[in-house]
C-alpha cells in the first residue's frame, strides 16, 4: 500500500500530497487522518506530515521512501475534517496543511530541533563555534541569523557537516498517580497492632482505610478526606506494600464548576423563535436563522434551550462566542445549565487545557462546545445545532492563513451534519441581514426585554460646545457628575474608550516631529506604566525621550488619550472610585479577562474602564451608567464599513446599562452628534439605520450588493513592491468581465509594517468564472519569485 501525505511545509512546492511506502511492520496500522514521520527532500529529514489517503499504486517512478513513524494510534482528524480542510484550502486560497494544522490544537502540532554533525574540528574562528556542544556536534538556536545560516548552507554543499532534524511532541498526555488499599481488615488490624503509638501519620491513615477499605483517588482525593495526611505517608505506605500507586491519564480542565442554572420561563417572543428553530432539529434539516434582538432581549435564552433540544435528540451542540473577553460569563451559563458536557475551546486556555478539552470532545465524552473562532472546527460528531453569537464581529474572520470566516465555516458543517445554524446579534452584519431580507435565511425577532426592564435613556454630548473638566480635554463635567452620583448611590459604571496605552503620540512642539516606530510607518503609542513608547504593529519598544531625536528641544509631549490615561485622570478625579482597565495590555496574562470580569460582577469596583472588549455580550445588573469617551474613534477610519461599526459598537455598549430592575443611562461624547450612525444607535433603530445604510451601500458598489477580494504583495523593496502589484493588475484585468471593478493598486494605509511594504488592490465582482482559476494560478507562480508575499483575501472585513 501507498500513502499519501501532506508535509509539514506550507509553501506552494508542497502543496500536494507526496507518496510514501507503508512498511510491512505499519501495514493495516496506517489510516487517513494520522500524523507520522517521513524523510523529506534530498538530505532526508525527517518531517511530520498528515496521512491524507491510501492508494495501490504511484506514479513516482523510483523508488518510495518508507514511512518512519506514527504518532498516533487512532486518527487525529477524521473524513470529515479532511475533506473540510480540502474545501477550505480552495475557498480561502491557502496551504493545505496550514488548513489541517488549524483544525488542531497547538499541542498536536510538531517541534523541529535541528543538529548538525562535523566531519572535523572546526577553526578556531569559525562563527559556529558558539553553537558546540561537543567538538564535533552542535544545536541551532530557534532564531538563526540569515548570514550565518547561508554559510552553515554551503558548509554543508561542500560535505563539512551534516543536519539532522529531531521531531518531537510539544505536549505529552498527562498523568497523575492514584492510590488504592492492598490491606485486608485483618492486615489493617494487625498493623494497627504493629505501629508505634507515636507514627500519627501511619496511624490516621490505617485507621481511615479501616473505614473506607475500598477508597481509590489521586492524592488530592485522599488530601481532601484526611487534610492532616501528607503525602510522603502515602508514598511510604506504597513501599509497605498498603497501597499499590498506578498512573492514570487525566484532563487538565480550564475551569472549575460552581452552581447550576436551570431554564427560564421564555417570553412570547422568545417561545415564537424556538418554534421555529427545534422542528428543524428534530427534522436535521439545514436552516439559517438570523436572530435580531435587542440588547438584553435574551438570546442566550434561546440558544441554550436550543442546545438542550439537540442533546434531547442525542446530538451533540456547537456555541462561537466573538472574543476571548465574552467568554467567561458565557461559559458560565452554558456549564450551568449542562453541567459536565461542556467542554470550553479558546486561546486564553494553556496549550494543556486545550489538548484536553480536544481530547474530551473527540472521545464524545463532551457533548456542547463553546469557544472563540477556531471552535468551529471542534471534533463533534452528529452535530445537532450550531450557535453564533454576536454574529457581526469581525473577529470570526482570521487575518492569518488559511483567512476564513467562521461563520462559512458554521454554514459548510451543516450542510455536512444537516442541521440548523442560529446566527444571533442586536445589530446584524448587512451581509446576513440582506440575506435575511430574501429569504436565504430565516429572520427572527426579539423587540423587548424580559421583565418590563426598559432600554436605557441615551444622551448624545456634543464636546464641541460641553463644559470639560478642567485640564482633562476627553472628560465633560456631565459625564463626571453622572459617575460621582453613581458611586454616592453604590451603583456601577461602564466606560468605554477603543484606545488602549497612555497617549496616542509622543511629538515635539518646537519641530513638530512624531516618534515614529523604525519599522513601521506609524507613530508609537505611549505605555505609562512600562515607561515605553510601544508600536502595536510589530512589538517594539523603546524608552520613552527626554529630548526630541530631531531637533534636540526638551519641549515634547504627549498628544491624544488611550485607556491608562483615563484611568489615572478618574483616579484623580474620584479618589474613592474603586477601578478596573480592561484592555490588551492589562488581560494579555492567562485568565486576565475571566478576573477582571469576576471582581466586577461581584462588584468590587466601581468604574469598568475598557476598550472595545466591554461593549458585548457582558451582563451586570448593577450597571446604571455607560459612559462613550470618544465616539469618533471608529467613525474616522477609511473604510466603507466605518459607520456599521460604530452603529454596532454604539448599540453594544449601550445595552450594557439597566438590565435588570435599575433605569439605565448612558452618555456619549462625539464631535460628530448628528451623524446618522450615533443618532440612530442612540435610539436603537436597527431597521431605519440598516435601510440608510444599505442605501449608501448601492450607491458605492460595495458589499453586500458586491463581492470583494483583496490582494496585496509586499517585500523589502517598495520599489518591487509597486512593480509586481501593477504587474499583477495587468494580468487581472483581460480575465475580468467589464462589470467588475478594480480599485487600485495603492499602498495599504500602514504601507510598512516590520520593515516590508504593502501594496494591494481591490476587486469588487458579481459573476467573474475566470477569476478564481487566475487567482490559484497566481499563487503557483509566485512562490517561484522570491522574497515577496502575496495575500489573497475573499470578503475582507480590513481593507488597511
């Protein structure tokens, strides 16, 4: 038997499935789905690579290099996940094995250590001494320099040395001893008889298995029935022969269980759109549902009695939430309500926890999935219902390869399981809501809140002509007082300002030079905390200047105001506010966002300071005020989608306030009050706003009455750049019908990011057959050119 495999390469000379011989000994062991080790290319070394199918013959003429190694005994990814990976690799122009190793947790993924051996000692001068560890063996770095990797290149061309490759696992199962009594009671009594009146340990610990003969556990389990009990005892109780140890396999779990939460009685409304959703479960039909409530109309209800129809059928369920920062809360309410079916998939969980978690929903042992973005590749079987919450976030969309939405990803998985897709938002993306206006999808609606509680009152503050708070130009004294009268009644508020850092840019008043980052066109942000002028682009950091670098004047400052400002300023302002910033910087450590969140819930602090993050999906029923900083942040950017995300984010934020008993209000302050986005998230008019708004859309030409595609190049040269981003427009443009319309090439808005520039350009089509051919030939040919990168992106949401 042949197999067939996809090599741990994404490069396009490797985008295909290679032959290998199955050797006698792996016979009958090899299937579809399962990582194994081969040599690969001249020297040989060894890869990791996915078995992608089994075949009798090969057209490779030589000989066939035999498979070294399985790793694994069962498959890692079944037919369905194969062939998904295959779709999507087309769909989204990327790498097949990018596509795979996508559908994996980190864990699964190889590590590559290369060696290399010396033929002789080397020169006493030679640039790889620093890298023995014997005279004749030495190790390369993760990071090696590309000079010093030329020459370790010819090196060995010329027979010097030779490399080697070590694969290994990044992650090992764990394990964890369990104790179990060997004893009779007779023995223990006896024992008991034996020992020393003074070896307390030894005596608690004979006297309990007295009592509990049949007791096994981990030593946690045995700490837990006798705290006094050390755990040397149960180690020397091992020796005597008390107790036989053995190692067993156990989950690492990212989060702990704490009460449950049974169903709430559903409003008319709410009744109205599960009537329509579980038939078409029970009936494992495909169908889309857009459900369009109102903040605080209670989605969530929805899905979860959703789910709970699907696992009533023996099927399993499917729950995307936006962003890490909504989960917790989420999470919560699903594990709540089903307890330990639930198995939790996002970044913020260690590399353990994830493998687990994958493990668990693989084996069925999991039955209800809820995470971030790549839980759409979950390993659930029978899949009964597939939720997505917040469905107009534009964090379903992945910016890296393989560039795939989750929610197409969502459509393919139940076109494959025959079950329906609930797409749920206050402010639907106009893509699934135009879809929804002919009839592709289902359009359901939630208009009111549970329990009488009303929307909050929105007070729209023109800075132009507000009275600011002295020498604080971002905070009016409206919003102040409304926070002081708040922290007087013992209530919460929620302020949001999509700015993270301490000032926007550091420039000098003499010369008006801005600290710019030396790799990136773009200015650098100050940090206050770390003392750093910071670029959110490539990750450097300077400190921050006494001087200017220019002309050398002490006389430069800081201009514009990120998230920390804020907080020092209110600390200022309201010295017994008890405050909490939610950000990247302050949530970048494991379980930040799950912290913060807790401490706010059971309110500990007074003032939520926080970007974006905060807007969605966060419930707290003590929360009165929500207070807007800037709302022109968003509704500057140059991108046709500047006013849809406002409007969302406006809308989001808003429904934090008053949702529960409590009357809620909220304030805005803008520059731009009577833009029609603002006006219209103040009064929560979807329907009037997506009517304008598509409008504008048609007469643009843009999405949704157009689809798009984006392609950008860049390299090191901007010079090459521009060439080759004009010389594929000229290839482009004789395959396109005259209906289609390109837009550029221009560089991107940051045209040099990590020292390579970025040209690009934009083609918005209806019908074009022949583009998607010349686009995958593009990528062929490319690879062959080297030093630059192509990016094709379908349905981009970032045109930067």
């Amino acid at each position: 038997m042949i197999a067939q495999i996809i090599i741990d390469i994404p490069a396009q000379q490797t985008n295909r499935p290679f032959d290998y011989a199955i050797p006698e000994a792996l016979d009958h062991l090899v299937q579809p789905g399962m990582r194994v080790l081969v040599p690969f290319g001249r020297q040989g070394h060894l890869r990791q690579g996915f078995v992608w199918q089994l075949a009798d013959t090969s057209e490779f003429k030589d000989k066939l290099k035999p498979i070294r190694k399985i790793l694994d005994l069962e498959p890692v990814l079944n037919q369905e996940a194969l062939d998904m990976a295959a779709w999507l690799a087309k769909d989204t122009f990327s790498f097949l094995i990018s596509c795979l190793q996508t559908m994996l947790p980190n864990a699964l993924r190889a590590n590559y250590q290369r060696f290399f051996s010396l033929k002789a000692p080397l020169s006493a001068d030679s640039p790889l001494i620093p890298l023995l560890d014997s005279p004749l063996h030495g190790k390369f770095p993760a990071q090696l320099d590309p000079k010093l990797g030329q020459k370790i290149k010819l090196l060995e061309q010329q027979g010097v040395l030779t490399i080697d490759y070590q694969v290994s696992q990044r992650l090992g199962i764990k394990k964890v001893l369990v104790y179990r009594n060997l004893l009779t009671a007779a023995m223990i009594q006896a024992q008991l008889i034996a020992t020393r009146a003074n070896a307390r340990q030894q005596l608690l610990l004979l006297n309990f298995l007295h009592d509990h003969l049949t007791f096994t556990g981990t030593w946690a389990d045995w700490q837990e029935q006798l705290p006094e009990l050390s755990r040397s005892t149960l180690t020397s109780a091992v020796k005597k022969q008390w107790l036989a140890s053995q190692e067993v396999e156990s989950y690492r779990r990212p989060t702990s269980l704490e009460t449950t939460e049974t169903a709430h009685q559903l409003t008319a409304e709410q009744q109205t759109a599960l009537a329509a959703i579980n038939p078409q479960i029970v009936a494992q039909q495909q169908q889309v549902f857009l459900l369009e409530g109102i903040t605080g109309s209670g989605k969530t209800e929805v899905y979860l009695q959703a789910l709970a129809e699907a696992l009533r059928k023996g099927r399993t369920a499917l729950m995307l939430v936006p962003e890490i920062a909504l989960t917790p809360q989420m999470v919560n309410r699903v594990r709540q309500r089903f307890q330990k079916q639930v198995a939790v998939l996002h970044s913020g969980l260690s590399a353990g926890e994830r493998f687990d978690e994958w493990r668990r929903i693989e084996r069925g042992e999991a039955k209800v999935v809820v995470g971030a973005r790549s839980a759409v590749f979950a390993p659930l079987k029978n899949i009964g219902v597939i939720v997505i919450d917040e469905e107009h976030e534009t964090s379903y969309k992945q910016t890296e390869m393989p560039r795939y939405h989750a929610r197409d990803v969502a459509l393919y998985r139940s076109s494959i399981h025959h079950c329906p897709v609930i797409l749920g938002s206050a402010t639907p993306s106009l893509e699934s809501r135009a879809r929804a206006q002919k009839g592709r999808y289902q359009l359901l609606r939630l208009t009111k809140r549970p329990q009488a509680a009303q929307l909050p009152q929105v007070n729209i503050l023109d800075m132009r002509q507000a009275d600011k708070v002295s020498g604080k130009t971002s905070l009016s004294v409206n919003l102040l007082t409304a926070l002081q009268q708040r922290l007087a009644a013992g209530e919460q508020s929620i302020l949001l300002l999509n700015r993270r850092g301490y000032a926007n840019f550091i420039m000098c008043r003499d010369c008006g030079q801005v600290i710019k980052c030396p790799n990136c066109d773009i200015s650098l942000t100050l940090h206050q905390d770390i003392q750093a002028l910071k670029c959110h682009y490539c990750g450097h950091q300077e400190p921050i200047p006494q001087v200017c670098p220019h002309c050398h004047s002490r006389q430069i400052r800081s201009f514009g105001v990120g998230t920390q400002r804020v907080e020092q300023d209110l600390q200022a302002l309201l010295p017994t506010a008890r405050i909490l910033r939610m950000d990247v910087d302050t949530t970048s450590k494991k379980g930040g966002h799950a912290r913060i969140i807790k401490k706010f819930g059971q309110h500990q602090a007074d003032i939520l300071l926080g970007t974006q993050m905060i807007a969605k999906g966060l419930d707290f029923p003590e929360v009165t005020l929500v207070g807007v900083i800037n709302a022109d942040t968003s509704l500057s950017l140059p991108d046709f989608r500047a006013s849809e995300r406002t409007f969302q984010l406006l809308t989001q934020v808003s429904g934090r306030a008053g949702r529960a008993n409590k009357a809620g209000e909220v304030i805005v302050q803008t520059y731009n009050p009577d833009n029609y986005a603002i006006q219209l998230a103040a009064k929560q008019d979807y329907e009037t706003f997506y009517r304008q708004e598509m409008h504008l859309r048609h007469l643009g030409g843009y999405p949704p009455y157009y689809y798009t595609i984006l392609v950008s190049v860049s390299h090191a040269q901007e010079d090459l750049t521009a060439q080759k981003i004009f010389q594929i427009q000229r290839q482009l443009l004789p395959i396109l019908s005259p209906q289609a319309v390109v837009l550029g090439p221009v560089p991107q808005m940051i045209a040099r990011i990590n020292n390579r520039y970025y040209y690009q350009l934009i083609i918005k089509y209806k019908q074009e057959p022949k583009l998607f051919a010349a686009l995958q030939q593009l990528t062929q040919t490319m690879q062959k050119e080297s030093g630059f990168q192509l990016r094709i992106d379908r349905e981009p949401l970032q045109f930067s």
